[in-house]
C-alpha cells in the first residue's frame, strides 16, 4: 500500500508543478484538422490547449509568440525502439527475407546487438532512452512508444506505452510467441478499450514465414478493433480488406522496409480497403533518425510511383491524427482543438516552387527548420530566439543540429540530472569499448 501511494504521489505530482504559470499564445499560420489559416492564434495555458483561431480573446498575461512559422500538432511516432538509436546507421549488404534471418547474421550481432546488451547490462538504459527521446524531439515528435518502461526520469516527450492516465496500450515485438495466460490479458485489455500494436509479416512481400503469421493472428482471435499491425510487408490485398472489417490498424515503416527488405507494404491496399494507417520510423539503424525524416522519406517514395498514393494532408495525417486514432487518443491528441493536451510543433515556412504551403512544409522539413516544440503545454525545444521567451535561461542548454543552433529544456521533468552533453560524453565511451561512435542526433542532409 506504502508503495502505492508513493508511486501514485510520484505520478501526480510533477504535473501540478510542471503547469506553465502563464498562458501560452503562439501565432501563426495553423494546420486545423481540415483547413490551414493564416495569422492564427494557438491559445496554451495549464497543459491545455485553450482556444485556436484568427479571433479569439488572449489574456493580458499571456506570453505572446510570433512564431512566423507553422503551428501544427507534435508528431505522434507509433513504433520506435529508442535505446537502439544511440547507435550509428547500419547499412546492410544484402536484402533479407524476413526479420529472422537478419537477427542471425553475424554482423548484426556485431554491429547492433552486443554493443546494445553491452551498455543495458553497464546500467546505461535510461541515458540510451535521454538520448533517443532528445533525438525524436529534434525531429518533431511530441508523442512516442518504445520506451523501456523501467524506473527512468518521467520522460521528456510523452512516453504513450507508459502513461496509464492515457489509456493502456500494450506493444509487443514477438506476440505470436505469446503464452495463452498472457493472450487472456491481452484480450481483456482490448476489451476495456486498451490497444495493442504488434509487428507482424515483417519480412519480404513473398517471405512464407512472414506471410504465415496473419494466419497466426486471426487463429489467436487477435484480428479484433484496437489491434494495430506493424510493417506487414507480406500482407495482401485480401488481408488488408479483412483488417479493415475488423476496425484493425496499420503502422507503415517504409525507409527500414526497404533497407531491410528491398520493398515496402502495399500501401495502396491499406488506403483502398480504408485500414487507419500510421507512419513510423522503426529505429534510427535501418529507418530514418526521426519522423520528419521518414516523412521526406515517404514523400520521395510516392513521387517516385507510377500513380502517386497520397498528397502531403493525407501523409501528415498518418503521424498526426491516425495514431492517435490506433491508440485510441483521437480526443486528446493528434490535432490542435480546444481542449486537447497541448502537444505542439512549429516549423520554419518552406515555399514549394515558390508557393508557401504549409503541409507542403509539414511533410518536407528537416531538424534545422524545427522552431518549436512544446510538450504537455511546455516549450522543450526549439530555437533560442522562441525558447528564451518561454523558458529561463539558466534552464536551457545548447544543440548543434546540422550546424543550426537549438536549445533544449529539461525543466519539465522537475528532476536534477546532468546535462545532455554528459549523456552524450558517457554513450560515446561506453561505445568506444565496441569500436562504435554514438550517432549523431541527425545524419544531416542523408
Ligand atoms: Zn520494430
């Protein structure tokens, strides 16, 4: 019981203390579910967003932005395995059938997975979740799964598989393995609106083993609403129409895909059959460092198509509302409305051929355009000329993205730890033990 009450105190407490004194307003050009508008105002106050629009009423005490950029809700990245993002791009030689054989190579082991064990077992977990959660800041993201739900800091972003105010979502790597005890707590996590996201037919379009496992699924009774399914490479037209029938969603990880298995999931299919798609990055080692990255990256991917399958409204879609749609979150995250949690990205205006489009922007940017990111009402990240109006000084410290300068707070978190810089200092000596270096927050212009 002690515990309990400890834990729950622990829980509860930091998000009395965390709530921004003064009210919040951030103009600029909004991304509105289903319109943009120019010289909006995003009204923020006690971790809320309070009102949006061209004319409304901002209190005297407000702190008033003129981002000059694009408002926009923080990307939501639904599949991600974070600790692994300290490590440096692996660019594998040869295309695999399907996840199995390449976790039995050799130089998989030798690259990825030991020097990975080798730092959990040194104690290291939770600076490898600081420095990925930083990483998914830099690129956007306000929203995230893949943490390793162990007693860290509470999280910088918001850790989505380890908030229980926010629903349960349970997320498994291998869940066809799974125990019939634990398929009967699954089951009733799904039935009390719980969500599971699963990868499944993870391998090449024509792998038999991949392929094989949607049949595993529907025979475990797990083709049911609130499952989510993750890559499906393999998965065919008819496979789609039946996750559609049965309210299942979809989480697209196309630049990993393609590393690893020379394609991607027949995405056409999943949109056609009207399957909830999200997209996400995977990991940093085959997928891209972060979501605005995998979005430039599925952009190129589409305009490289005979017929292209989305425009960039659809593609912000998939890492805005839709994953809050899958985890059930649809009403408090995802969008920019009143009463949402405020979870909010800006980004520098880019013009497309001279013509300023803010989806355009949206889905084309690159960490060095990111001017604002702010969690849970609270500005994390952003460019020193935004973050200083929001955030004391003696609270931010210093980033080098891509030669551009950013800050960062960790003053939401309401604990006293070191400084990212010596997170950064520990990994890379860890590392060097492997004759690994510590990736880069971003592979600039790669
Ligand atoms: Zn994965």
């Amino acid at each position: 019981m002690f515990h309990q009450l400890y834990y729950f105190v622990l829980l509860i407490l930091p998000i009395f203390i965390r709530a921004q004194e003064k009210p919040i307003a951030l103009i600029g050009t909004i991304i509105l579910p289903d319109k943009s508008i120019d010289n909006g105002t995003v009204l923020i106050f006690d971790r809320y967003i309070k009102a949006v629009g061209t004319n409304i009423f901002i209190p005297n005490d407000a702190i008033i932005v003129h981002t000059n950029g694009v408002i926009l809700p923080g990307l939501i990245d639904l599949h991600n395995h974070l600790t692994w993002n300290i490590l440096p791009r692996w660019k594998p030689v040869e295309e695999f059938g399907s996840r199995y054989d390449w976790q039995k190579k050799a130089i998989y082991r030798t690259l990825l997975q030991s020097p990975h064990k080798a730092l959990i077992d040194a104690g290291l977990s939770c600076e490898m979740q600081r420095y990925a959660e930083v990483k998914a800041i830099t690129q956007g993201v306000t929203s995230l799964i893949g943490s390793l739900r162990q007693p860290c800091n509470r999280g910088l972003a918001r850790n989505l598989d380890d908030d229980s105010t926010l629903g349960k979502i349970l997320y498994d790597v291998f869940p066809l393995l799974m125990t019939d005890m634990k398929l009967k707590e699954t089951n009733e996590v799904l039935s009390s609106n719980g969500t599971l996201l699963i990868h499944l037919a993870e391998g090449s379009p024509n792998d038999a083993t991949a392929a094989m496992e949607f049949l595993t699924l529907k025979a475990r009774g797990l083709l049911r609403p609130g499952v989510s399914l993750i890559h499906g490479v393999a998965l065919k037209q008819n496979d789609f129409r039946d996750m559609a029938n049965a309210s299942v969603g979809f989480i697209w990880s196309p630049r990993s895909n393609l590393a690893l298995y020379g394609d991607t999931a027949n995405l056409e299919a999943a949109l056609e059959s009207r399957v909830i798609t999200a997209i996400a990055p995977d990991w940093s080692p085959t997928g891209s460092d972060g979501l605005l990255s995998e979005l430039n990256y599925a952009t190129t991917w589409n305009g490289g198509l005979e017929h292209s399958l989305f425009d960039d409204h659809l593609l912000l879609d998939m890492a805005t509302i839709n994953p809050a749609k899958l985890v059930h979150l649809e009403k408090r995250l995802g969008a920019l409305k009143e009463g949402y949690l405020a979870d909010v990205l800006v980004l520098q205006f880019n013009s497309d051929h001279n013509k300023f489009n803010p989806y355009w922007t949206a889905t084309h940017s690159t960490p060095e355009d990111v001017l604002l990111v702010l969690i849970d009402g609270e500005a994390v990240y952003g460019n020193p000329q935004l973050m200083t109006q929001l955030v004391e000084s003696k609270n931010l410290e210093s980033l080098d993205i891509c030669g551009v300068e950013k800050s960062i707070s960790f003053a939401s978190q309401n604990a006293s730890q070191t400084s990212f810089r010596q997170t950064e200092k520990l990994l890379s000596n860890a590392l060097r033990h492997f004759s690994r270096t510590l990736a880069p927050l971003s592979y600039c212009g790669k």
